[in-house]
C-alpha cells in the first residue's frame, strides 16, 4: 500500500472523500491515506507512477520515513 501523511494542523477543503486511517511512520501515529486512492479521488490525468515520484520529490519526502 502506498501512504502519505497528513499533518494534523492542515485542513482540506474539497468536494470529494478519501478515506483516512491511522498508522505509524518513523515510529510516530499519523493520519494516513492511501496515495492510489487520493491520485484517483484528485483526477489528476497522469500515470500514478508519474504522478508520484514528482510528489515525492516536490515535497522532499524519505523512504521509510514519510511513506
């Protein structure tokens, strides 16, 4: 499964549901969703593998520490 987090503090404004679950990342409870889910939910019109790798880099996320 693929995640991200999502901070506490941040709210999302938006017309659609993405389900959100509790887990643990670096050792820490974090709200999560699932990545395919949220790429699906946004209609962002490009390959999930495309999308995500520029996420990733956009944002300066880690392997096994973000997601």
């Amino acid at each position: 499964m693929n995640a991200i987090a999502i901070s506490q503090t941040q709210s999302i404004e938006s017309s659609f549901s993405v389900p959100v679950f509790q887990g643990i990342l670096n050792g820490i409870d974090e709200s999560l969703v699932d990545a395919r889910t949220l790429h699906k939910a946004l209609h962002v019109g490009r390959r999930f593998a495309t999308w995500i790798v520029e996420r990733i880099k956009e944002y300066g996320f880690v392997e096994n520490q973000d997601f």
